[in-house]
C-alpha cells in the first residue's frame, strides 16, 4: 500500500492533477504506467541523431514519415548526399540508416509524400532520368525502386495527394495526354495506370484531399478549370460520381469528415463570410445542416460528429458542437467559456469514444479537454498548468491506444506528453530541451515498437526521437 501512494503522488506531480470538482480516475496497485495494447516501461525517447526534412510549415497532410516492414521511412539531408529516403528501427546509430542514395552524388532526391499501403512504403522522388515519379520501398535496399515513368523522359509526373485504398495507392499524377487526374498502383508497373480520365483531354481535374467514407466508398475533391470545385464518389475504379459542386471562390473547408456512413463538410460561403455545414449519406445529394460564421476542426465520435463553430457571422465565439447528421440534431455541445469570447476547442484527437481537445474556459487558460459528445461529459481532463496560467496542448495525435501531445508548464518549456486517456496516468516525457526552453514535439508516429517523433534539442535543432513502447505486460517488474 505503501508502494501505490508514492506512485500516484509522484504522477500526481508530473500531470498536475485536475483540478476540476470532479474526483480523479484511479489505478489500481501495481498497474503499469500506461494501460491498454500498448504500453511505455520508460519516460525517455531516444534520439537517433537525425534531422529530418519536412514540409514549412508543418501540414498534417504531408506526412514526414510513414513506417515499412523494414522500419520507419523519411527522408533526410546529411549533407554529403542530399536529400534522400532513410529508414529506422527506433535505435541510433547502425540503426538509421541511409536507405538507397537515388540519384548519387550532392543533389539529392527530394523524397516525400510517404504512404503506408500494407507493409509498404509509396513516395515521390526525383529520378536523373525519369524526373519526378513514384517510388516504392519495403524498407531494404533492394526493396526501394522505381515504380513507373508515368510521364517518360525527364518531365516527371509529380505524384501527389497518395492515399491508401483497398490494399492499393490511390494518387493525383500527370501525363502529356491526359493532364492531371487520379491514378492507382499496386507497386508494379504493369499494375500502375490511370483510374480515369475525370477531365477529358490535357485539362486537369487535379484530384486532392482523398478521403476513405464510412459507406466504403473513395471520396475526394476536383476542380473544373478553376471555376468549380467538386466532390466525387468512387468504388475505386472508372464511374465516379459527382456528389456536390461548389463554385471556386466558395470552397470546401478541409477535412472531410466520415461518421458512420456519413461524411460531412464545410463550404466556404464567399458572400456573407460565412460557412455551411453539409453532410451525405452514402453519397446522396448533400444536406446542409446549419449555416455558421466559422467551422472549424471536426472529428467522429462515437456515431457523431463534434466540431468547433461560431454561430454567428463575424463572430469568434468558438465553441464545441454536435451533428448527428440531422437539422435537428445539429446542436451545441457546450457553453465552455460563456459569452462573446469563445474557448476557441481545437487539436482535436479521438481516443476510444473520446474526443481529446484543447480549450481555454476562461479560468484554467488554455488546457486539454475531452468530451462523449455529451454536455455532462464535455469536462476539463487536466489543469497542467495550474489556475489561469495555460499549458497550450499541442499535436495531439492518437497513436493506437495512446495519444501523444505537445504541452508546457512552468520551468519546463513545449515538450512531449502521454496519455492513454485517464487523467491521472497522463504523464509528461523526459525534457528535450530542458528548462524553459521548447522542444516543440510534432508528427508521432509508430513503427513497430516505437513511436517516432520530431523534436528540437536544446541548440534549437530539430531531430527524430524514438520512445520504446512495448505490448502489454511486457515491461520489467
């Protein structure tokens, strides 16, 4: 007994327990420091020495890495060779490792777009010969190659906006003929061809924002010619079918959004300034749900959709609503800063049945939420920063049954944290950059039994770091 106080004082410590009137979730005696498929026996990510090169700014639609039989892919520049893919199995050293130098010499090859697709990687580099095209890895050096010069010679079909979809990569791509449309592959170049021609002739349809509904279907967004935007509906082969058209200068709000067989939208309304909120069921005709003066992040929870919305046009009173996919049930969640303010719900990450946010109430300062969709149950999940000060939760990112974020408290600046979802086993990592300096934590990602991530070190340089997780029960005593 004696054991368990001093753990949850200590963790108690570390989380700066809620200070909310409700009574903190327990543990119980002995429990591992983090509960579920998956759990971390240490505190302390391991750097492996690396910068990677990422997008500036960061978008989490171009992810930096994406992890392969062989270990995590991504790309770095090491000064000798450019920029060129890499690979790791989470340790320093002969672990990470130069993965295939494609064009030899300085230049580089200027991988990016890394797709997972079973056990797989898919990127777009540059090729000396066939210019920029699609490249496969399994994580070997004989496993990464060229996957096809779509566009022959030394043009390039620039591939982009990849996708996983039914074991296969779905992707925007270009050719002399057919312009920029949607393309598929399976890794072979006999099995890497045009899906269809969605804008006959060398116009581009320029497919983006590739999306997996919950009806099954593959939904993504095009442009005619500059003046429309549309949404279509694809089995995956030829036959898509428009769903919704918006003109250009009123455009669609990223991302779309699948609940159950659902998905729902946002469009921009150019006009009055303001946004709709839409929503198709298994690509019927759209229905708008309620107009707002500004929508901003969404995600699924449980059969639900939450997102983050003013009312009002010209408002910025932000606060957390639901949809059921009905008018009706279109309705605020919660209240959580009363007034014309807003507390402004953001970063969102799904976590089970939960939905994990940042907030600011207007007493605790900006500070991690969680909500079921539910008033009662939209709450304060954790005062870090204790009273009015704020911790500013940050890259919350749901890795199986953990999330990841980036949160700062005093003395220590921007660094990364844990949870599995319960409050008081929600702990913050070793300092990267220690004391009040920020490491800024971003893009976690696992890859086997690790969890990726990049960080800056305390000179301000940003490299990768690897935390060990391990399968449950699996930590020493």
């Amino acid at each position: 007994m004696r054991y368990r106080c001093c753990f949850l004082v200590v963790v108690c410590l570390l989380a700066s327990c809620s200070s909310s009137s409700e009574s903190p979730e327990q543990v119980q005696a002995g429990a591992s420091l983090l509960a579920g498929p998956w759990e971390i026996c240490t505190r302390t990510a391991v750097s492996l020495g690396v910068s990677l090169v990422q997008e500036s700014p960061p978008t989490p639609l171009i992810a930096p890495m994406a992890p392969s039989a062989g270990g995590m892919v991504f790309s770095v520049d090491d000064g000798v060779r450019g920029s060129e893919p890499w690979v790791s199995n989470g340790t320093p050293g002969a672990g990470t490792r130069l993965l295939k130098e494609l064009i030899p010499g300085a230049v580089g090859s200027h991988p990016t777009w890394f797709t997972t697709v079973g056990s797989r990687v898919f990127f777009a580099a540059d090729d000396p010969v066939a210019g920029r095209e699609l490249f496969v890895t399994d994580g070997t050096t004989g496993g990464t190659r060229l996957v096809k010069d779509i566009w022959p010679g030394a043009v390039g079909s620039f591939p982009n906006e990849p996708f996983a979809f039914n074991g296969l990569l779905y992707f925007a791509a270009g050719d002399a003929t057919h312009g920029r449309e949607l393309w598929r592959s399976d890794g072979t170049s006999a099995g890497t061809f045009m899906v269809e021609d969605l804008e006959p002739g060398i116009e581009d349809s320029s497919p983006y924002r590739l999306t997996l509904g919950g009806d099954g279907s593959l939904y993504f967004l095009t442009s005619y010619r500059g003046v429309l935007t549309m949404l279509m509906r694809s089995n995956g082969g030829p036959g898509a079918v428009e769903v919704f058209q918006t003109p250009s200068d009123q455009d669609f709000q990223l991302p779309l959004v699948p609940v159950g067989s659902k998905l729902f939208f946002a469009v921009s309304v150019s006009h009055s300034g303001g946004a709709m909120l839409m929503v198709t069921d298994g690509g019927a005709p759209p229905v708008m749900l309620r107009q707002f003066g500004m929508v901003g992040a969404m995600a699924g929870v449980g059969g639900r959709l939450l997102f983050s919305a003013a009312l009002g046009m010209g408002s910025h009173d932000m606060e957390l609503w639901r949809s059921d996919g009905t008018v009706s049930g279109t309705v605020l969640v919660e209240d959580i800063l009363p007034g014309p303010t807003g507390s402004n719900p953001d970063h969102f990450t799904v976590l089970g049945n939960r939905l994990f946010f940042a907030a600011d109430n207007g007493t605790h300062g900006v500070e991690p939420w969680d909500s079921d969709t539910t008033a009662v149950k939209t709450r304060l999940f954790g005062d870090l920063e204790l009273g009015a000060g704020s911790s500013f939760p940050d890259e919350l990112t749901t890795v199986d049954n953990l999330f990841f974020f980036s949160a700062a408290i005093r003395n220590r600046g921007a660094e990364p944290w844990v949870s599995n979802g319960v409050r008081i086993t929600t702990v913050s990592l070793t300092e990267i950059a220690p004391g009040p300096l920020d490491s800024f934590p971003r893009s976690f990602t696992r890859s086997g039994q690790n969890v990726f991530f990049t960080a800056q070190d305390n000179t301000g340089v940003r490299f990768l770091y690897a935390l060990p997780i391990v399968p449950v029960g699996g930590c020493p005593p």
